[in-house]
C-alpha cells in the first residue's frame, strides 16, 4: 500500500466501491465469510492456478478489494462449497470449457 496520502484515499475509495457493488451485483449471504486465495484452495484443495481459471470462467463467485490487476481477491466461502456440491454430483467441471 502507499504512502502517498492522495493514493491511499484512492484505494480506499476502489475498495469502497467493490463493496458497494457487491450487494447489487451478488445473491450472497451477508454473513457469508470471505476466504483469501490461500484459505480458498485449502478448502478446495486446487492450485491457486485452478482457482484463478474457474474465477474467469464465473464457476465461483469472488469480488475483487482494490482496482487494477494486482488488487486483492476474496472468494466467497459459500460459493466454494456450492461448486463443490455441484462437482461432487456430475454438475459442473473444472475443466469445462468458457
């Protein structure tokens, strides 16, 4: 993060602004827990490799705390475990193609 007074309040701001979007963009529990990509493959128990391909291919729900491509991820919890259950009865593949 910056030290750049005006960059901090910038990426505040970006931040700000995924959550706001995240209530009408979403149909997630508001006590649902987010998971780092770490938390996230440990529960899944993919690579972060597998995790990132079924991200862009919008097979699990994330949202995305800061602009621009190095912006922290977090996955929703519930998400994983709905693709999970899906994959476990023949619903959905890993390797499905986009």
């Amino acid at each position: 993060m910056s030290t750049n007074p005006q960059l901090v309040l910038k990426e505040l701001r970006d931040i700000a602004n995924a959550f706001a979007g995240l209530e009408n963009s979403m149909s997630i529990a508001q006590d649902d827990v987010m998971l780092t990509t770490e938390e996230a493959c440990a529960l899944m128990k993919v690579s972060r490799w597998t995790l990132m391909r079924l991200r862009k291919k919008g097979l699990i729900q994330f949202a995305k705390l800061a602009a621009g491509k190095s912006g922290a991820v977090r996955y929703f919890r519930s998400s994983l475990i709905s693709f999970l259950n899906e994959r476990k009865n023949g619903g959905v593949s890993c390797n499905q193609n986009a």
